[in-house]
C-alpha cells in the first residue's frame, strides 16, 4: 500500500509539473519572459504557489526545466539508440526522432521565446544552446563517431557532420514555422525531407569499401556494402 501511495503521489506531482512548464511557455509567448510572474503561472497551471515555489523557486529555474524537458522528451525511447551497424537505418531513426521533436508546438514556442527574449535576457539563449541543442548534437556526433569506429562510416569531422545532417530536417521543419504562421507540411513531406537527408548523408560519408582504410585484417573489403550511389546525370 505504501508503494502504490508514493507511485500515486509521484503521478500526481508529474502532472503537476507539467502543467506547470505547459503553462509557463503558453505565458512567456504571450506575456514575455519579464512580464510573466510565477504567481501567475502558478494561477494558470491550476496549482498553488507553494506547490510551484518548491518545484520552480526562480523564473529561470522554471525555464531551465522547459528547455531541458522539451529536448529529452524522447529520451527514453528506444530509437534515441540505433544501431551502429547500419548507417542507413540509423541516421533515419536520428532523423525522424529529430523531424517529431522539433515539428512539435512547444518546440517552436520555445524558440520564439528565447528570441524574442534574447536582447533583454541572454541567458535564456545560453540554456537553450547549452541544455537543449547543444546536448542533442553531441549524441549524434557520439553515434557518427561510433559507425566511423566500426568501420560504416567515413566521417572526417564528426562536429560539422551533425550540423550538416539535422540543419538540413530543421530548415524544413522548424524555421519556416518561425516565419509562416500557417506552415504546417503533411507527414509525408516531412517524411520525404528526412529520407533526403538521409540519402546526402550517405552519400557524403559511406566509406568506400575497396579503400586500404576500410578493410579487414584479412586484406579483403569490409562486409559492410556501400549503397549503390544515383548515376543521374551521367
């Protein structure tokens, strides 16, 4: 009984956060940063102000949770490790895990408020970058330098690839958002913008199989097949 109480009261002090952060990003676009107070949040999120107070005793304590919460929302979920053997069917489950994250709302508010804030409150740029991108890009680099060590990838700098590959998903899927009010590109427009990416990437990075560098120690290629490259144009 004492287990299922303390389950129970962990739920419950989930939900309450979360309608908390929900809350607070739903003000901070509406109000600005300064000119939200957490007496307000509190009121908007349907809690006390103790109850926010002990969660979130700054403002930017409450931002600082917002922007960590909303890049490791999937941070649990098995795709966020694919699997290095196959640079094909990994970099599409980084890509498409990346595509939903940022392609949700709370996404986009979060970069509307950091640069609409930006002038007047640096600091919220700097726990975006640091907590929240920043973070999300090493890991990817961690996989790109992880299939360049099991020989199914040929990346020369694993920190510009990372850029290269998810800048290409959130220039179609998030900065538009920023400018068109009504961006809003079917599933499978994303989905196709994603297996674009994809493709450049392998292109750019699948290591030749008959290069002295990408052999085994029996002097044969690797077991690891190139995919064919398109020949259009030639």
């Amino acid at each position: 009984m004492a287990a299922e109480l303390t389950a129970h009261h962990r739920r419950l002090a989930q939900q309450k956060r979360e309608a908390i952060t929900s809350a607070a990003t739903e003000l901070f676009l509406d109000r600005g940063y300064d000119g939200t107070s957490l007496a307000r949040i509190a009121g908007a999120a349907g809690v006390s102000k103790s109850t926010l107070f002990k969660q979130f005793p700054t403002k930017a304590a409450l931002f600082e949770a917002i922007v960590t919460e909303s890049w490791q929302r999937d941070a649990s979920d098995t795709a966020a490790q694919p699997r290095v053997g196959d640079l094909r069917s990994g970099l599409a489950a980084i890509g498409h895990r990346y595509a939903d994250l940022i392609g949700q709302p709370r996404m986009a508010g979060l970069f509307r408020i950091v640069i609409a804030e930006l002038p007047r409150f640096p600091e919220l740029g700097r726990m975006q970058f640091q907590l929240g991108k920043l973070p999300y890009f090493a890991s990817v680099q961690h996989y790109l330098e992880s299939a360049k060590e099991a020989g199914n990838a040929d990346v020369p700098d694993a920190e510009s690839a990372p850029n290269q590959f998810l800048g290409m998903i959130a220039n179609y899927v998030l900065w538009p958002r920023m400018l068109l009010t009504g961006w809003n590109p079917a599933a499978s427009d994303i989905h196709n913008a994603v297996e674009e990416a994809v493709q450049t990437m392998l292109a750019r990075y699948t290591p030749d199989p008959t290069h002295p560098a990408w052999t085994n120690r029996s002097g044969r290629p690797s077991s690891t097949t190139a995919p064919a490259r398109s020949t259009a144009g030639e």
